[in-house]
C-alpha cells in the first residue's frame, strides 16, 4: 500500500534552517510528482512546493527563495530544505502524492519557529 512518512520537523529559532524528509512506499516514486503541503492552526492546509516526475520545481509565492525542494528517486525520497524560517512557516508539514486521481498523505511533521 501507498506510505508516506515525513520526518526532520521541530523547534527552530527565527532565521533558522530545517531539513524535512518524506519517505515514499508502495507505489514507482519516479513516476509521480511529489508535493509538500503545510497546516497551520486553524488554518487551510496548503501548497508549499512541487518536485515534478520531469525535475521541475515549484514553489508558493512565501516560500519561494527560502525554501527548496528536491527529491532522490532512488531512494524514494523527497526532501524540503528550509532556509531563513519566519514564525509565519509554523506548522505541520506534509507530504502528498496524487496516484489515479487518489491523494495520499503523510502523517505530517511539526516545524515550530520560535525564539
């Protein structure tokens, strides 16, 4: 079955750096697009930035030149670097894949900025 299993979230200063992890499962890793997603408190969950099957990238607009995304297809992983963190990146980040029309997601990890 399809599995997706963030890791690397916790506690960052302002103006700090995180690495985000998702591990892909159960399904041909270079043949889809990966997504990062985020969720903060009562907020809408929302996109963060693609790695497309072709090695484009994408990147909302208050993300884009602090963040970067990118993925290993060997080793079925996608990953989020995280630069210059503001409070406002807050959240639970997930990891999202769209196969036949169906999303699946991680369980999330927590990225918490804060001085």
């Amino acid at each position: 079955q399809v599995q997706l299993v963030e890791s690397g979230g916790g506690l960052v200063q302002p103006g700090g750096s995180l690495r985000l992890s998702c591990a892909g499962s159960g399904f041909i890793f270079s043949d889809y697009n990966m997504n990062w997603y985020r969720q903060a408190p009562g907020n809408q969950r929302e996109f963060v930035a693609t790695a497309t099957r072709w090695g484009n990238t994408g990147y909302a607009d208050s993300v884009k030149g602090r963040f970067t995304i990118s993925r290993d297809n060997a080793k079925n992983m996608v990953y989020l670097q995280m630069n210059s963190l503001k409070p406002d990146d807050t959240a639970v980040y997930f990891c999202r894949v769209t196969i036949l029309g169906r999303d699946y997601w991680g369980q999330g990890t927590q990225v918490t900025v804060s001085s």
